[in-house]
C-alpha cells in the first residue's frame, strides 16, 4: 500500500525563524511525483512546492525547499524567513505514473508567531 | 487564466437526502478529480473524470457518482447522505497525464445532519 506519513501534527515558530515540515511515503514504484500543499484557513489547498523522483536537484521556490531522499523515501519541506501568511495546514502529497490519484498525508498545523 | 471554482460553498442536509456539488475546471485543463476531506484529515481521492467517463476511483461506495461535461465541468453526486459524508469536498482540474499538477478549488463544506 502507498502511504504518506506526516509526524508532527502541529508547529509553532517565530516570524522570520526557518521551519522544516516532515515527510515519509512508502510505495514500491519507481515513478512518482511529490507534492506539498498549503491549505489556510479560508481551505484553497494551494501548491507549494513539486518534486519529480527521477530529479536528484532538490525543488526550490523562492523561500520554499525540499530535501528529498529517495532511498530514505523522505521529503521535507523547509520554509526560510518564515511569514505570518505562512500560517497553515501542510500537506506533503504523493502521486505516481500508475494512476492519477493524490495520496496525502494527515497534515502539519504550521503557526508563525509575530 | 480562470482557476478552479465550487458551487455552493456551504450545503447543509439531512440524512436520507441526496447532494449535488458542482466544479468548474481551470481554463485548459480537461481532467476532473474530486477528494473529501473530513475534518482534521488529508483528502481522499473519491473518483477522476477524463473525456466524460470515470477515470479512476477510490474507496467509496456507489452512492457517490459523478459527471464531466463537455466543458470539462463536473458534479458530485452523493445519494443516501449519511452523517459521516460531512466534510470538504475538493474538485481539482489538471491536465490528462502522468504526474500532472493537480490545481484545487476552494471546496464545498457540506454537513449531514
């Protein structure tokens, strides 16, 4: 079965701080793509950040970055200069070439404290 | 570019009742996917639409059905509402392909009482 695992159900930094957000999956394919998405309170689930398991170089955008170990099965996401818009629900994701569903992970509650 | 919108926004029902939420998909992309998210969860895939037919489905029952159009809009059918089919429900549009970005709306919260 593929899974995504999120172990820290909730966090809470100062603005400005830099922040890493936990993730490890289990699949067996080879093929997959992975995912972290921002769900703010008003529930848009909104893309953060995209990364092809093929593609060593870790994705970055702008403050957002990941470090994935495939071997590992591991995709953390870390936000630098943390704002106070950053203050949401988490989600790291996982899609394969298999089919085209999403499988997420329960969610880290991410506070950024002024 | 038009992003991804719902319709309603909050539904309240009864149980026994049946349900339609609506989905219009971002401008180019021709596939549907609908989640439902229930409180203090991820979401979980319900089914995908690609060219009119289901493309795809998770675990749910039967009650839960769906439709693409030509527009490459979409509804969720839910019939027999049940007290635990409150939650978020998700649509998201992408393009047909592996590892498409999956682009999401801002969801339909419906609550069975």
């Amino acid at each position: 079965a593929q899974t995504v695992t999120q172990s820290q159900p909730e966090m809470s930094v100062q603005e400005a701080e830099t922040v890493t957000l936990s993730c490890t999956y289990d699949t067996s394919e080879n093929n997959y793509y992975l995912f972290w998405y921002k769900q703010p309170p008003s529930r848009q689930m909104i893309l953060v950040i995209r990364q092809e398991a093929y593609k060593q170089q870790n994705a970055t955008e702008n403050r957002f970055s990941v470090n994935f170990q495939k071997a590992a099965k591991s995709f953390s996401l870390k936000i630098s200069d943390s704002q106070l818009g950053d203050t949401a629900m988490y989600f790291c994701a996982f899609l394969t070439n298999r089919d085209d569903k999403i499988i997420f992970g329960k969610g880290t509650r991410l506070h950024i404290l002024p | 570019e038009t992003g991804v919108t719902q319709s309603p926004t909050h539904l309240i029902k009864t149980r026994g009742q049946q349900v339609t939420l609506r989905c219009s998909s971002q401008s180019g992309h021709n596939t549907v996917s609908w989640y439902q998210q229930a409180l203090g969860q991820g979401p979980q895939f319900i089914f995908q639409y690609y060219r009119e037919e289901e493309n795809g489905r998770g675990n749910f029952p039967p009650r839960f059905s769906g439709l693409q159009f030509p527009n490459y809009s979409s509804e969720l059918n839910v019939n027999a509402l049940e007290l635990d089919d409150s939650a978020l429900y998700l649509c998201a549009s992408s393009l047909v392909g592996a590892g498409e970005t999956q682009y999401f709306g801002p969801g339909t919260r419906l609550l069975v009482l």
